[in-house]
C-alpha cells in the first residue's frame, strides 16, 4: 500500500516571543542570546507529567510550523543569505522557510518548566521563534547522538566571518532604553545589539546607508539605520 499524500498533525503547543515579525530574527537558533521565549503547552498536552524528566537536558529539539509563510508558495532554488544573496541552492540544501511543507526545526536551551494559573510553560533563551509559532513536537537534544563531530557543513561549513560592525546608540534611544529596562526588568538594550549586529537585512539592501529600518520587539518598534563603519540605533517607538 503507498504511503498517504497527507497527514493531519495537531499543535501540542504555541510559542510567546519577543520577536513580533519576522523581519530581526536571526537565522540560527542561539545567536542572540538574550532573546526571551517560552512554549506554552494546549490541551490535552497542558501536564506536567508530560514534561517528567526533562529538566534533566540543557536544550531541546523544536519542530514547529512556520505559520507567516503559509499562504506563501515554495521555491525550488533561493539564495541563501550566507552566500550574498547572489547564489541559489535548491530549497532542500538551504533553511529557507519557503518549503513544500513549512516545518521548522529548531534546538534551543531550556529554562525553567512550571505550571502557572492552570498553564504549562517551558523557558526558552536564544530562541529563532516567532511570537505565535505553532509548536508541533518537543524532543530532548542527546549530545551524544546530535552533535557529531566531523559533520560536513556545506556552503556554510563554520560561522558567518563577516566582520560585525559596532553598535552606536544615539542619545534619545540611551535613555529610552533605560527607562525600558527599568520599568520591564529586561535588558532591551543587549538585545538589540545581538540582533542589529547580524545586520537582518535582505542581501539587496546589504550596500545601502542611511535608509531606516525598524524591528518589533514585544510592544515596541527599534527604529535603526546602516551607516558606513556602525549601525545605528535611532530610536525606540512604543506600539
């Protein structure tokens, strides 16, 4: 008998995050360490038992929908980032998020686990997730088994060497950051250096200065443009 064309999969659990679109979420999973997330488990899946023993791992295996790219239709060849934008690899080579199907995987360490007005969550930090992400499956990462050693990387065998530019604040986004910290108890500004210094921008957009960009972390919008030698972050706008 062949196999069924289609399956029917149900959410077990969707994502809270700081990211609010997908424009600023970098592209692995643990380069911004500073940004927040949390699963937050559906019925029937909301049980602490079904979490026993995870505390034990460090990080966790995602698989999760990339649900704003839906109504988007695949592509057979993208240009990966990576290589400038200006190359194109087959979507099975890449992790594009054009894909036939639009399934996520993504390894993220874990923090705390607890149940919280009749609610389970499970603390993510470094997460690539966007707020609202349909989370599918949640596994333990092995270290013994999920990290190999001599792996070949492709067209990405190690980390991006482009040189990062410097972070410069100007003096109305210094102080608008620490009200913010002070009044929300997170540390906005670290975070927006760890995503403005992966410069989020499309490859075309790469080369051009002083255009302005903004990037939406949880209820506000970080306004920053490229200058030659530093990016520059302009202001904070609240949503």
């Amino acid at each position: 008998m062949p196999p069924p064309n289609s399956f029917t999969l149900s959410t077990i659990g969707i994502v809270h995050s700081c990211y609010k679109e997908k424009f600023g979420i970098p592209r692995q999973p643990g380069l911004v360490t500073e940004a927040t997330a949390k699963i937050e488990l559906l019925p029937p899946y909301n049980r602490l038992d079904v979490l026993d023993g995870l505390d034990g791992f460090s990080h966790i295996w995602i698989q999760f929908i990339f649900h704003a790219c839906i109504t988007e239709n695949w592509k057979a060849k993208i240009r990966p980032p990576r290589l400038g934008g200006k190359i194109k690899m087959g979507i099975f080579a890449t992790r594009a998020t054009h894909r036939p199907n639009p399934i996520g995987l993504s390894v993220v360490k874990i923090g705390r686990i607890y149940q919280e007005k009749q609610k389970i969550f499970i603390d993510l930090h470094g997460a690539d997730l966007l707020d609202g992400t349909p989370v599918l499956d949640i596994k333990p990462y092995l270290p013994y088994a999920d990290s190999i050693t001599d792996a070949k990387g492709g067209f990405a065998p190690t980390p991006s060497q482009s040189p990062k530019k410097p972070i410069i604040f100007s003096e109305q986004a210094k102080t608008q950051c620490e009200q913010y910290q002070s009044l929300h108890k997170r540390e906005i500004s670290t975070l927006i250096e760890q995503i403005v210094e992966q410069d989020p921008r499309p490859s075309y957009l790469s080369e051009q200065t002083h255009r302005e960009h903004g990037i939406k972390l949880w209820d506000i919008n970080v306004k920053w443009c490229a200058r030659n030698d530093h990016f520059e972050i302009l202001r904070i706008e609240q949503e």
